[in-house]
C-alpha cells in the first residue's frame, strides 16, 4: 500500500500557496500552486520518467489549461505541449537555458514544427531577471519589458 506524505508550505502571504504530496519511493511529486487571480496550477511530476502534467483551473473549477512537459536531466521545464480547456491542441513550447540555469529564451512552435513566437529573458550580472523581449516567428520584434531598476541610494 502506498503510503502519501503531504508537506504545507505556508508563507506570510497566502499567495502563491504550495502543497506537495510525493510517494515514498520518490516517483510521484504533486504540488498545487494558488495563483494570484484565484485559479490553480496543479503540477504533477515523475522524476524518474522525466515528466511532469500541469493543469490549471479556473475559480469554478473549469480546465483552462494543460501543458505535458518533460525535463531535462536537471529537472527542468524543457518541451512542453498546451492544450486548452476542451483538451484542444495549442502549440509546443521549448526552453533553453543558460550555464547560470537562467531561462535564457522560450520558443513557440505550431504543430508542423514551424516557429509561431519566441521570448529572449536578460539578466543583470548578479542573474536577476530584467526584461524580456517577444518575437514573432518571422523573428520581428513585437515588444519589451524592462523591469523597473531600485531607485539610487540617498545621500546623506
């Protein structure tokens, strides 16, 4: 009989909220994340298959997505398929990272392997996010973001 061992993590804020369940013998690890809109992203991982399933529902409860990823021998998030809510094929994702393990550039390819979009991450020097930029899949320019810098330190 398998035994489930259930771990709350609970922060000052109720946002995000984690709950984790893994097997004893390490090959299922589920973990609900409660996103800021009120929906929840349920990710179920098989470590030892390189998989992981996340579904997210919305406040009723309704399926609004699911992705199938499978992981990199690090663990991460390395080709993913989006399905929408009636289980309706989307695209394929794939990330790339850097030597930091920093997600360097998500790329969107359609079903016949075309690339529909892309976003390139930046990073400061100390790995910190700070922007990103989206791209269409003729390589044009769409859009940046720049995360906002700290304001200078006041002098005394």
């Amino acid at each position: 009989m398998r035994r489930l061992a259930f771990a709350l993590l609970f922060g000052f804020t109720t946002i995000p909220f984690c709950a984790l369940a893994q097997e004893d013998n390490g090959e299922v690890r589920v973990s609900v994340v409660l996103n800021a809109d009120g929906s929840r992203t349920v990710y179920e991982t098989n470590a030892a298959n390189h998989k992981t399933i996340a579904t997210t529902t919305g406040k009723d409860g309704k399926l609004r997505e699911k992705i199938r990823w499978d992981l990199d021998e690090n663990g991460r998030f390395l080709r993913g398929e989006v399905f929408g809510p009636k289980e309706q094929f989307r695209f394929i994702l794939q990330n790339k990272y850097d030597a930091s393990n920093h997600l360097i550039e998500e790329t969107h390819f359609a079903k016949d392997q075309n690339v529909i979009g892309k976003i390139v991450f930046r990073y400061d020097a100390a790995g910190h996010q700070v922007g990103y930029s989206t791209y269409d899949g003729a390589g044009k320019l769409l859009g940046q973001t720049v995360a906002p810098s700290p304001p200078p330190a006041k002098r005394r």
